[in-house]
C-alpha cells in the first residue's frame, strides 16, 4: 500500500509542475460580431491557448455608435494595473478604454477622442497599447483612412476610397493626452500594427499589415527601430505570412522564440509564425497551434503565472450552486495519439473532471508483481493540461486474466453452479484470500 500512496503523490506532484513557473501568456480576443465583449484565452508554452471563463465574455461595450469590441488590446502598466483600447464602431473617429486591476472588474468605460479633429476621418481601427518603460509613457496607436491625405494606391472596388495610414497618441495616465499625430506612413496602405520588445537585441519589433488591394497584398511586415520616439523605418521586411491572406498580428516573446500570431480571416481559423533567431528568419507554425473557437483579432501578452491561475480560480457563481459535470474516459483503450484531442475537447465542452482506471489492472499489472504506470502518468498530465481534475479509481472490478488462470478459485459461482470464465466486468469474488492478499500485497 506504501508503494500506491507513494505513487499517487508523484502523480499529483507531477501535475502541480505543470503550473508552476514564472510567466504565463494571455490573450485577448473578440468573437463573432464583438458586441458581447472582451474575451481571454491563456497558454503555458505558446502554441495551447485555452479560454478563460468558459469561454464567455468578461466585459460588455458600452460606447461607441456601435457599441462593439473588436480588436481588444491590453497592456499591464508597472504597478500592475491592466489598460485596455478597442475599436468601438466601423465608422467611429474615437476608440474605448477602460482599465482593471484583475481583468475582471473594470473601470467605466471611456471613449478617448483621438480623431474628433478630423471631420472627414472614416474610422479608428484595431488600437494598440504599448507601454516605453524609458520615457514610462504609453502610446496608443490605430489605423485611419482620410481621403485625400496621402499617396493614393490602387483598390479594389471593395475597398475604394480606403488607404490607411498608422496615427497615435501618448500618455501618462489616461486622462490626459498628446495631441494626434503621424505614428507610420509606408507607400503602402497600412493596417493593424503591433509592437513588441525584444528582449535580447533591445529593440523594437512592429509587424504590420499591407492592406493593398489591387494587386493584392494582405500579408504580414516587420520594421524595426530603437527608440519608438524616434519612429519606424518605412522601409518594411518581405512578408512573414505566406499565399493566404492574414491580418491582427499579435507578436509575443516566449523565451528566445518570437512568435507571430494572425487571423486567416478567410479561412475562418488563427495561424502562427515563428523566428527562433529574433526575426531574421520564418517558419509558419499554423498547424502546431491551437485557439478557442472562432478567436478573431486580439493582443497576446505576457503575465506572471499567477495572474491566470487567479483568473482560472475565479468563479462567477458561488459554489454552492454550481454543479460539477465530469465524463468517464478509458485512456487505455484509445490510441495514444488521441489523448491530447480527447482532453482538449472536454475542456472546450465544459467538463470539469474525467476519470481512470476502474476497468484498467490488466494494464496496471499486466504480470504479477510488474507494474506500469507510465501510461497513467502521462493520461494524468495530459488531462491536467487541459484543467481537468482526475478521479483515480480502482480497478478490482475487473481481474486481470493471468489472475484468473492463476486463481480459478477467485471466480464467481452462480447459484445454480454455473462458474463465471473471464471476460467479463465483476466476474471475481473479493470474499476469497487468495484475491485478498493480492490487492493488500503492497501493505
């Protein structure tokens, strides 16, 4: 028995590391038409993103003509304090705001008035936060079209009388702010930018979308500078995305690996890029990430572990009244490559527990006196990856065969003399010593 309770303490020990660490990553996001709000998912590694809150919203808008929550963006200020800007509207010339201390409870939500100067704007687009720790400014930059403004492109009938260009604003605690200014104006129609640090080479990495229309571009660059007050280089990388049509790029540092990630909006599903040397070179990692379902445009942003534990913990409803809902799964008789698909799918369904091994001692001890639990481990911190609580159960239900043949006597007997062969659940008395001794060998 020793030996067993030694070894459920490795198991759960072994789980627990799973969590246990310095840094952790959200993301914020939008779905469908955004009028339900902002939306978080959270990973460990980078490429497994789960949502938060089971997926429904944290915040509701409340301002804007449209009252939408399209492309949230959320930086951490150093006394840890949580901003966020959105798009608020298709045709809004001002862009929300609001602020958190938990990414649960938020301030009232303000409309900052970025473009109200500009009577013939036509929109403020995907705002992004950015915070200079050597000036300890935050800037805030976005995407607008003025007719007329600047170098004319080519467009689509779709997209006539669309060419935009990167504005922005600063400030210190968003009250007050820095009059509109050019933030980033290529030959090129310009979308969504996004800055992030790299913490290697100390620089600043801005990814950037070619919104050209005719030819079409709709790909990914990268520009580079030193000192954000100084600005970016015009002059942009070759795209980082390949013949598929990407836009919201949300850069992100995990260790040394700079990864891109995009909406393939016309393949309705989030793709990744990936530099492992600080974004001299791609690869395209599309098919090694995953996302919530139907994710659009957000920030992805580094944390301290224990800021998504405390969002995984929160509940909106007192215990009291919740109901746990769980699934029985047989992690041994499904091929191991499934494992990690079945997980994933009962998180995303809602469950909040499965559980093992009720029918599995033929796999635990296949001989006996040989035991294997590596299967088991594994099946256990798989499914904890995936925030699901495990039910270990135990097996005497079901006998292996050797014990069976071994034992004959520990076999069933109908009252009408029959004796029950194996194969079948429950076909063994635990009335008789010899089947005693072996589930209490280990005393």
């Amino acid at each position: 028995m020793k030996k067993v309770v030694i070894w459920i303490a490795l198991s759960l020990w072994s789980v627990m590391t799973i969590f246990a660490g310095e840094t952790a990553y959200l993301f914020s996001y939008f779905i469908n038409d955004s009028k339900d709000g902002l939306h978080l998912a959270y990973s460990y590694d980078g490429l497994n993103w789960l949502p938060l809150h089971g997926g429904r919203s944290y915040l509701t808008p409340a301002v804007g003509k449209d009252k939408l929550m399209r492309d949230p963006s959320i930086c951490q200020s150093p006394d840890g304090t949580f901003h966020m800007v959105w798009t608020s509207s298709w045709t809004d010339r001002i862009i929300g705001y609001a602020s958190s201390r938990d990414l649960v409870h938020w301030s009232e939500q303000q409309a900052i008035p970025v473009m109200m100067h500009e009577p013939d704007a036509h929109n403020c687009w995907a705002p992004e936060l950015f915070y200079d720790e050597p000036s300890q400014t935050y800037y805030i930059f976005w995407t607008t079209t003025i007719p007329g403004r600047h170098k004319e492109v080519a467009t689509s009938e779709s997209e006539k009388g669309l060419n935009h260009r990167i504005y922005y604003v600063t400030t210190k605690d968003f009250r007050t702010f820095s009059k509109t200014k050019m933030f980033f104006n290529p030959d090129f129609s310009v979308i969504d930018a996004a800055i992030v640090k790299d913490p290697k080479r100390e620089d600043l990495i801005m990814v950037v979308k070619n919104e050209n229309s005719n030819p079409p571009e709709k790909n990914l660059r990268v520009t580079r500078t030193k000192k954000i007050e100084k600005g970016f280089p015009t002059q942009v990388s070759a795209s980082i995305t390949g013949k598929y049509w990407a836009e919201g790029p949300a850069p992100l540092f995990v260790g040394d690996t700079l990864y891109v990630y995009f909406d393939k909006y016309r393949d309705h599903r989030y793709g990744a890029v990936r530099s492992l040397d600080h974004g001299e070179t791609w690869e395209d990692v599309s098919d090694q990430v995953s996302f919530p379902r139907g994710i659009r445009h957000g920030t992805a942003f580094a944390v301290d572990a224990s800021v998504v534990e405390a969002l995984k913990k929160k509940s909106w409803f007192n215990d009291k009244d919740l109901t746990l809902t769980g699934v029985y799964y047989y992690p041994e008789h499904w091929d191991e490559s499934q494992w990690e698909r079945d997980f994933k799918k009962m998180h995303e369904l809602g469950f909040e527990f499965t559980h093992f091994a009720e029918f599995a001692w033929a796999q635990l001890e296949p001989e006996e006196g040989r035991y294997d639990f590596a299967w088991l481990d594994k099946a256990v911190a798989l499914a904890a990856k995936y925030d699901l609580k495990v039910i270990m159960c135990t097996s005497t239900a079901t006998p292996p065969v050797w014990m069976s043949r071994k034992y004959p006597e520990i076999l069933l007997k109908n009252e009408d003399g029959t004796i029950l062969d194996h194969g079948a659940r429950q076909h063994a008395s635990i009335c008789f010593a010899s089947l005693q001794g072996i589930i209490i060998q280990d005393d």
